[in-house]
C-alpha cells in the first residue's frame, strides 16, 4: 500500500487571505487522497506576525516534522530566508506560491505580479482623469511579490504628470495597520483623489478610514485581491474595483506540485494562476460563488 503524504503550507501570516490559500490547499489534498487512494494530509502552519525571523522559524519547526514537502510564501527574496536553502538541503521538496522566484531555481506558483499592479494604477488613474493626488501604500516592503506590485504602480502612475502620488504608508500585511496608516494620509491630504495598495490588507483598511472619512466615492479606491471584505466593500462602493489574485488556486496548484515533487517528477519554472478585475459589474458573481462554496461539504477520502 502507497505510503500517506503530509505536506505543510507556510504563508506569510495568519491572514484571511491565506485561509483562501488553505482552503485550496485542503481541496486538492481531499481530491488526490481519493483518487490515489493514499492517506494525503496538509498542515497549515502561518506566523503571527509579518516578520522574516518568524517565518524562518516556522520553517524550521516545518522541517523538523519530516513532512514531504512545503509551500512557502517568503517575506523576503529567497537568497535571504535561511531556513529554505536549509530545508531544501534536507532534501525536502519546497514550492513557493504568491511570490517570484527569479534565478532560485523554485518552482513558483501564483500570477504576474507586475502586470496585477500596473491593471490597478491604470484603472484608477483612468477614474480620476489622470489628475490629482494618489496614496500607494506599502504591503510588507521586503516581499517580492508586494515589491513588484508597488514599483509597477509607482512606474504607471509616474506616465502622467498631472498625478501627483503621495506615500500612503506601509501595511506589513495587517488590516488594522492599513486602517490606522490610511486614515492619517486622508486626514494629511484632504485633497485626496486616488488611493491603491499591495497586498490584501491594504483595501480593507483603505475602506474602513474612506468610510469613516465620510469620502465614499469622493476617494477613489482600487484594490488588491478578492477576500469577502473587499468584495463587500466593492459591493458598498467603498472600493471601486480590485486587481485579484486566485488563492484557492494557488493553494490548490501548490499541492499538486508537492505530490509532483514527491513522484521525482521535474516541476515547471512557474505556474501562472491568473488575475481577476472585479468590479461593482461583476461582483455579485464573485460574493455568489463566495456563498457557494462555504455551503459546500467536504469530500471525504
């Protein structure tokens, strides 16, 4: 009898965003357990805080458990979290999703990250007539994929001279940091046209001070990612739309990878999982298939 797999996901934080991840995750390890008729597990082991030295240990106590492999969404560029290249020495297989990869030599699982924030700054200086004052804040400045998103904004927002951007903060992947860093700029900039972000935590603060601000739809707001609060506030005209990402799918593509690695199969460079533009057209899908798939049940091996 094939012998049971446990794979460990590691994102960058606990987050609701990364539940998504999981959620996947859980999906894909349920599918191939009873298609393969083998036992495969999945534990989900997310830091408490956005920080390189807690995700190294994390990592580390990953490691230790012997599983057959992890998926890692790093802080930092690869060649600065310590604990991948030693994992990766132990012979364990180690993907990474939501992130880049260049010259790593990882298998990397998520979307063009560059183009998803250059989709955002477009749309928005598009809304405000490509004049006025934008906020771009900051995600976790150190994380690849946050990073790539921001020098894309900064770069597309820059083609029009009549743009004037102004440092909307840095998140650090946290909501309530995102809420506190965006209601000082609004208070700061009361001329304030556009607002974008990096990450998932960045639009749901975003909307939480533009609501308290009293500036719902005053300050046009263009958002990262799709988790239910930012599809409610889409929803509520809060955020106008949102450049999103596909976390079931990567958690989901970021298993089959792992069972891939575990066969001695050789992985691809890169997995792109894709971008969705979701706006106040196309929302309510969004929010149904949100309810749909909370209803759904388990499949059991």
């Amino acid at each position: 009898m094939a012998t049971a797999l446990r794979f460990v996901i590691v994102p960058k934080v606990a987050h609701p965003w990364f539940d998504e991840v999981n959620k996947g995750a859980q999906e894909q390890a349920r599918i191939l357990s009873r298609e393969l008729g083998v036992e495969i597990s999945v534990d989900y082991m997310p830091p408490t805080v956005c920080d390189a030295a807690q995700q190294n240990a994390v990592l580390e106590a990953a490691a230790r458990s012997r599983p057959g492999g992890i998926a890692v969404d790093p802080v930092d560029t690869v060649d600065r979290m310590t604990a991948i290249d030693q994992i990766r020495g132990q012979a364990i297989p180690v993907v990474l999703f939501d992130s880049p990869s260049p010259g790593a030599g990882i298998t990397s699982i998520g979307n063009n990250f560059a183009l998803q924030g250059t989709i955002a700054a477009e749309r928005l200086a598009r809304l405000i007539g490509y004049r006025g004052k934008v906020a771009v804040m900051q995600g976790y400045p150190t994380a690849p994929n946050h990073k790539e998103r921001y020098e894309a904004q900064m770069a597309e927002l820059r083609k029009h001279p009549d743009i004037v951007i102004v440092d909307g903060g840095i998140d650090n992947d946290d909501i309530e940091t995102a809420r506190h860093q965006a209601s000082a700029v609004l208070g700061s900039h009361p001329d304030l046209s556009g607002y974008l972000c990096c990450d998932a935590s960045g639009p749901v603060g975003i909307a939480a001070a533009v609501k308290k601000a009293g500036k719902t739809g005053k300050v046009k707001v263009v958002g990262m990612d799709g988790i239910k609060p930012i599809l409610d506030a889409i929803k509520e005209g809060l955020i106008e739309s949102s450049s999103a990402t596909i976390p079931r799918m990567q958690g989901s593509m970021s298993i089959l990878m792992l069972w891939q690695a575990s066969l001695g199969v050789r992985l691809p460079y890169a997995i792109d999982t894709g971008i969705d533009v979701i706006t106040q057209e196309n929302v309510d899908t969004f929010l149904a298939n949100e309810s749909r798939d909370s209803m759904v049940q388990p499949i059991v091996p």
